[in-house]
C-alpha cells in the first residue's frame, strides 16, 4: 500500500486530526514532532523554551527514575542504564547550548546528590562526572559540599578537598582538612605538592618525609620528590640512601641500574651487591630473575626457570628459556623432557598443547643448538610417537603443533 500517494489526498483538517491522534498515542510522535517543527522554523523563542524544558522534565525524571531503581537493587537492566546515559547527555548538551534555565542546574544537582549518596546504583561515578558538568558557581559547590559532609566515605572526603582548594579556592579549609586526613601516599603526596606551589619547600620536604614514614599504598612519587631534594641540595649521600630505601620498598629492575649507576664509582659493587642480597629473598625472585638476566648469570637464572619444574607461568619465561637454551641445553632439554611429561599426564586437550610446546623446544635444542639429530629422532621415536598412538587428542594437537610451525 503506498501510504505517501493516500496522504496526498487528505484534507489539511484531517491532516491535522491525524497527526494530533499520533501525538495523543506515542510519547515519541510527540518529540519527533516538535523536533520537526523547531528543525523547519515554526516555533517561536517563547515555544522553544518551553520544548527545551519539557524535554529536561521528562528525562531527568526519568533519570532519577532507573537510578533510584538501581539504587533499590543494587543494579537493573542495560538498556534502561543506556537510557538513562542518553537522557543525561541529550540533557547536558541543553545546558551546555543555554537552552535551560539556571535553577535547572541547582534543581538536577539535588536529584542527583541524593542518589550519589545512597551509593548501591553502580551510577555513583557516572553521576560524579555529570555533577562536574552541571556545577558552575560557587553556590553549586557548596550545595555539593553539604552533600558530601553527609558521608563517611574517605573517597567523599577527598572530593571535599578538591572542591575547597580547586573549586573554591578555599586554601585554608583545604588545608585544615588535608592535615586531618594524611593515610595513603596519595594524601601525604597532594599535600606535597599544595606546599611546594606555595613556597613552602621545608614544610614540604616534612611532609613527604613523614609520608615515607607513615603512608600506606604507594609512595613512589614521594620518594622520587624527596630524592629529587637531597640531590639539588648536594645531599649525595642521603640521596644514596634513600634510593637503596626505595629499592626495598618496591623492588625493579630499573631501580637497581639507576641506584648503582647514582652510586659513587667506589661504591657500587658494595652497593649492587647490598642490592642483589635483598632480592635473593625468594619473594622477589621475579626481580633477581631479570637482574640475572641482564647481568649475565646463566646459572642463577637456570636455577629460576627450573626450580618450580610443575608451575608453567613465571615473568618472562619464554625470553628466559630461549636465552637458556643456548648456555645450558642439556638442562633444559632435561627441564622441557620433565614438563612435557607432567602436561601430558594430565590428559586433557589444553595440557597436551602445552606439552607440544615444550616438546617443541626439545627438537629445537637437539637440532639446532647441539646439531644432535639423531638424539631428537630417539626421543621421539621413544617418547613422543607411542603417546601419539594411545592419546587420539595429543596427536591432533601435535599435527597443529607441527603445521603451526611450519607456517611462521
């Protein structure tokens, strides 16, 4: 039926019965129909303002809607959290183009501080990044801030803090506050840097000091911050110190070449050697693994990769193993012969495609690095083909092991 070819012949009333008939039904005739009007001219400013207005009613509402919902429930469907995304964003976009009234803006940050606060929605960042869209005067902030003092959340008192120093700029409350909340790094750090912007570089220096003392979590940068002083102010030998400090702290590669390399040149064997011993604790055995790596101690690390012979994950293995194959193949033929043999002893399809793996490896050394073909060709014969006869899986995955191969 050609729809367009009847409507040539309606009557403009009946058009506009029809039309008004669609509205009364379907929520969504009505708003494609307003947006028709606006997109060809026919609203006024008057009538425009009042389309915008209604369509912020009618979404935010709904908004408040599916959040207080998923507040109710600890969650709800997808589609109604996208609508309410879309609401939010078709929403912000009025704001941001002017087309709603300011008191729009304290009216929304009300609705959506009430629900940040219940805390169960899923919403609660989605709703700070739309408060940080809405707020844009002083009054907004404080109307936050009378939110947030509701809260016991230390995450919510941080925002506090945001909001006094960079909101407000509110400097003094920012710093009374900041001095009643130093627990993680992060807090002893932001503090840091508020007293070095101000020119207080001693209170500063104090302050990192006791973060290195009493913060928790991570506190690389006030490490970095204090060695950075101790250096400028000619301070070597604490500089020293405190970079050996931080290595125990959070021990790395890097960390051991820059505190050696900042050693003075009759230090630094005593000093790599002080370094070395604290890695060899087995809980920083990944660490000592990479130092032996770069260094050169093959048989350290050989010790490393083969220890642990029933474990499969370690940092770095294959970078390891392919470096140790050439300095001690007979070890590692011996290793990859007893992984090979635990994988396929747990007779399933994943564990097999690890032992191809290694078995893989074990041709690769008797070929290609001890030119002993004659000693793969035993081991297979031995070893691999009559594991191939009585497990139908193992040989499908050693076919893919061999074209896999056989394509790179």
């Amino acid at each position: 039926m050609d729809i367009r070819a009847i409507l040539k012949r309606v009557s403009h009333r009946d058009m506009i019965e029809l039309a008004m008939s669609l509205i009364v039904l379907d929520k969504k005739a009505k708003e494609r129909a307003l947006q028709f009007l606006e997109e060809k001219g026919y609203l006024n400013d008057e009538q425009l303002a009042q389309k915008y207005y209604h369509e912020y009613r009618d979404k935010f509402s709904e908004t408040i809607d599916i959040i207080s919902e998923f507040n109710m429930y600890g969650g709800g469907l997808q589609e109604e959290e996208y609508r309410a995304y879309e609401n939010m964003e078709h929403i912000l976009s009025l704001l941001e183009d002017g087309k709603l009234p300011d008191e729009c803006r304290e009216e929304m940050i009300h609705g959506l501080m009430e629900q940040y606060l219940e805390g169960n929605s899923g919403f609660d960042d989605v709703i700070w990044g739309w408060i940080e869209q809405i707020a844009c005067e002083e009054e907004h902030w404080h109307l936050i801030l009378s939110y947030l003092k509701r809260s016991n959340s230390t995450y919510d008192q941080s925002l506090m803090l945001k909001i006094y120093r960079h909101k407000l700029g509110d400097e003094d409350t920012y710093e009374l506050m900041r001095m009643q909340q130093l627990t993680y790094g992060s807090d002893y750090w932001d503090y840091v840097q508020f007293l070095h912007r101000k020119g207080e570089v001693k209170k500063a220096l104090d302050v990192a000091e006791q973060g290195l003392e009493k913060g928790q979590g991570a506190l690389d940068t006030l490490y970095e911050y204090v060695f950075r002083h101790y250096d400028q102010i000619g301070e070597k030998g604490k500089a020293l110190q405190l970079l050996k400090r931080y290595f125990q702290h959070r021990p790395s590669y890097e960390l051991y070449k820059k505190t050696i390399s900042y050693a003075e040149k009759s230090e630094k064997e005593a000093v790599r050697k002080e370094l070395y011993s604290f890695v060899s604790d087995l809980r920083y055995s990944s660490i000592k693994a990479e130092i032996d790596y770069q260094e050169g101690n093959s048989q350290e690390l050989l010790r490393y990769v083969t220890r642990d012979a029933s474990y499969a994950v370690y940092s770095r293995h294959i970078i390891y193993e392919r470096y140790l194959n050439e300095r001690h193949p007979s070890e590692m033929i011996a290793y990859y012969k007893q992984k090979a043999e635990a994988f396929i002893a747990q007779k399933n399809r994943k564990a097999y495609r690890h032992a191809v793996e290694y078995i893989t490896e074990i041709r690769h050394v008797y070929i290609n690095i001890l030119k002993q073909p004659k000693e793969w060709e035993t081991y297979y014969q031995r070893v691999i083909v009559p594991y191939q006869s009585r497990l139908p899986a193992f040989l499908d995955e050693w076919k893919k092991g061999v074209r896999n191969e056989a394509s790179i």
